[in-house]
C-alpha cells in the first residue's frame, strides 16, 4: 500500500471511529431522554447507580382498563356487579378483608381514570381511581460475593468496628441484642417484594410455610393459590420464588440464619419470613396486586398466622386511597408496616413518597443511613413524615442462586428496621402496634446528622429495642 493510499484509508477509519463515537452518545441521549419520559429518578454516587424508586404508571394503555372502586358501607357485592353490569363492566376481585374495595375491569376500550370518574359519580360511591403499574428501579448490585467468600466482618450495619472506612460503632448494636435474644420463629414477617427465593441455603430454615392442617388459601373471584410458601400475586399458580433478586436481599436482612458457618447473619437468626410476590422479574408489578398480597396476609392472619410485621422497600409518588386503605386495614389486625422513604434526596415532607408517606398509627417510613452515621446522599428524609433512619448503603445480604450481594438503598435500611422489630417481638410476643412502633423509636440512638432530618431524629438499636443494655 503506497503513502497516499495508507493516508486515505487511516482518515476514513478516524471518521468512522469519530461516528461511531457519535452515534453512541446519541443512544445515550435517547436512553437519558426515555429514563426521564418514564420519570425514573437516579441517583449517582461512588460509582453506582441506585434506581429504587418505583414509579406507577396509569393502566390506560392495558388491553382493559383497570379501575379500584371503595363502595360506601351497607352496598351488598350483588349491588356492586349490577352496577358493573350496568356500565358494561366486570368484577375482577372483591378484597374480603377490606370491605368494599373492589378490582373493575372495563370492556368498553376507555382509559382507566374515565371508568373511574363514571364511578365517582355514583352515589353508592366513596372513591375511585385507576389500577397503576409499579416498576421498581432497583440498582444493580455491587461487588459479587460467593458464600465462601463471605464473613460477618462485611455486615458492617450489624457491627461496625470501622472496616472499610466507616466509624466504629455506627452499627445496629445487634451483637448487645443477640445476648438477649437471637429471634423467635414464632414471629411471621412478610417480604412484600419480587418474592423471595426460599430454596437458599440461607434462608431455606427461616421460610414460613402453610401448617398442614391450614387449607390453601382460596379467593372466591380468583379460585385457589398455591400459597406453601406464600403468595404470588402475579400468578395463582405458581408459588413466591423471586426471579428478581430484590426481595431476597431483604428477606436476608431480617432472617438469614445465624450461626451456621455459613454466609450472613440475619438481624434474626430464628424468624418465618413469608414471601409476598407482586412484583415481577422485571421489577413492574401494580397497586392492585399489592392490596391482593395484603389482603392475603390479614387472611392469613385471622386464620391463625402470627403474621405481625410487613416489610415494603418500594415506593412512588402516586398517591393510592386503596393502598392506604389496605396498609390501614392491616394495621387493625395487629400489623407493622416498615416502608422505604425513597432514593431521591428529597424532602418528604414536600413530596412524599408512598406508602412510606401516608399518615397511618401502623406506618414507619424509614430513612438509609451510610457507614458513618450520616444520611446517605440518595435517601429522602423528612421531619415529619420519615420516622427513622437505619443502615442502607453498601448492605451485604442474599441473592438468587444462593449467592449473595452488596447493595444500597432505602429498600435496604427497610428490612434493617423490620428485623429488629420482629427481635422486639421474640422478647414480648403480644406488644400492640402502638406500642411496637413505639419502642423502636424510644430506643433509637439521637445522631446530629439526623437532626430536622427524621422524626425520631435517631437510628435502630437494636440492643435498646430489646432491653440489652
């Protein structure tokens, strides 16, 4: 090849290099530009993406509209499919447990908030809005971790002793705590979340599961469930297994055995954790499934299930009178519901993220601190409206295929709180909710860090919670 050909050819290679280049940063513009038509908020820091917060979209674009529908008390369910009937429509669910509250699919091809304003303007009714679609964003893992790799010296929310950067002592106390005690499996906390996967070595111990002489739950609308270990929402038929990663990673937090030689330590160590599925393998899942797992759980619970804790690290913006009403509801069956404040630096109090913002005597929203004591740059805080802060940055816990992961988020510092309730409860079994959620902020350690930042103005201690020091 003489000079001038081998200069023509290496200037048609640097523009080839140069649009390649181009046409690179212009998918990346164009996947920016997606991520902020579908309102995900990320949040960049030490190298990671957190994308935690689910966001619900309308059901309008769904083959058929989805719309909830509170009827007023004393409107009998023969009422209730006349008048669904009547506007050409079909009852899809009828949530037992929440009197009134009903699943309508329209069959008249409308979006979803124009079958809930017929609705609305209907006498017999107190509310209706549209069934929304939850994705959750969660960010990718960090640093892989094999079983054999593993050891309780990275659990650092379990016992800080300064690895890695962080401030001896910023921890949960839960070594104080287990002096005391080290769980109950008499406790039940449900993992509201991707499900859970409940083969994992574990984990497989602490998984609750249906007691034989208890019939397999039946939804008169939907039929029955294989609920053995749980329930799955997305699908009757098939049983809670997480094909997600998410829900695992919690479920490790509250209960991963301890004490076996293997893998982490739980906050638990003896515990039942009751997977709940509603959220896919993509992470999207929809207010009415979630209402329909915890409709589930108050089931459960009157049938004799010791169900007194939902853990629920998701949340949106959107704001759901049928959710509340469902997480009310729970509430006056005796259980905690342990809510994620939200991965957008945001105050609360000025934009609340739900469920963790709705106003209910059974709520705590919880806030995600780092390895020194400080609020963590993604997590949302809020004076009135967030309740309590715990560990959520850079959290080691259990992920599918028997592995296990470090992650971070309020969906992290959520479990944390949840878990040391349940420790609470291994101690005195019959505490109210009141008084549960009282205890857990009554004994939280005051940090400057959190002060018009958290209600509590503290983190868990789980040694104070429990009587140990």
């Amino acid at each position: 090849m003489n000079r001038q050909n081998f200069l023509g050819h290496l200037a048609l290679a640097l523009t080839l290099i140069v649009l390649a280049g181009f046409a690179g940063q212009i998918k990346r513009w164009q996947s920016e530009q997606r991520v902020e038509r579908a309102a995900s908020h990320v949040v960049k820091f030490e190298g990671e993406y957190v994308k935690e917060r689910a966001i619900l979209v309308d059901s309008s674009d769904a083959d058929e509209a989805e719309v909830l529908v509170r009827f007023r008390p004393g409107t009998s369910l023969e009422r209730i499919k006349a008048l669904a009937s009547n506007h050409n429509d079909s009852l899809e669910d009828e949530y037992e447990n929440i009197s009134g509250l009903v699943a309508i699919d329209d069959h008249d091809d409308l979006d979803a908030e124009s079958v809930a304003r017929e609705y609305r303007s209907l006498p017999d009714v107190e509310y209706a809005e549209p069934v929304f679609q939850i994705h959750l964003n969660h960010g990718l893992p960090g640093k892989h971790k094999h079983a054999n790799d593993v050891k309780f010296g990275e659990q650092w929310s379990l016992e800080n002793t300064g690895q890695n950067g962080g401030t001896a002592k910023a921890d949960i106390s839960a070594l104080k705590a287990w002096f005391k005690t080290t769980g109950s499996s008499k406790i039940v906390v449900a993992v509201l979340d991707s499900g859970v996967e409940y083969t994992h070595f574990d984990l497989v111990r602490n998984i609750w599961e249906r007691p034989a002489d208890m019939a397999p739950y039946y939804d008169d609308e939907l039929g029955e469930f294989d609920d053995l270990h749980g329930f799955n929402a997305t699908d009757r038929l098939r049983d809670p297994m997480d094909d997600n990663g998410h829900g695992t990673h919690c479920a490790g937090i509250i209960g991963a055995e301890g004490d076996n030689n293997y893998g982490i330590a739980g906050i638990n160590w003896n515990v039942e954790i009751m997977p709940l599925k509603f959220l896919d393998a993509n992470g999207s899942g929809s207010t009415k499934d979630a209402i329909e797992a915890i409709n589930y759980v108050i089931d459960r619970k009157r049938a004799g299930v010791n169900v007194r804790i939902i853990s629920a690290s998701w949340g949106s913006t959107q704001r759901s009178s049928a959710l509340r009403d469902a997480i009310k509801r729970a509430g006056d069956e005796g259980i905690l519901f342990v809510a994620a404040a939200g991965n957008s630096s945001a105050d609360s109090d000025k934009r609340p993220q739900f469920p963790a913002g709705y106003d209910l005597p059974n709520m705590v929203a919880v806030a995600a601190l780092d390895r020194n004591d400080k609020l963590a740059g993604f997590s949302n805080y809020g004076a009135k409206s967030v309740h309590i802060a715990a560990p959520g940055k850079e959290i080691l816990s259990t992920w599918l295929k028997g592995e296990f992961y470090v992650a971070s988020g309020t969906s992290m510092a959520t479990p944390e709180v949840a878990g040391v309730a349940a420790l609470i409860l291994s101690t005195k079994p019959k505490m109210s909710v009141k008084e549960l959620r009282d205890k857990l902020f009554s004994s939280v350690d005051k940090l400057d860090s959190l002060k018009g930042k958290v209600m509590t103005g503290g983190r868990i201690n789980a040694a104070k919670a429990v009587g140990a020091e």
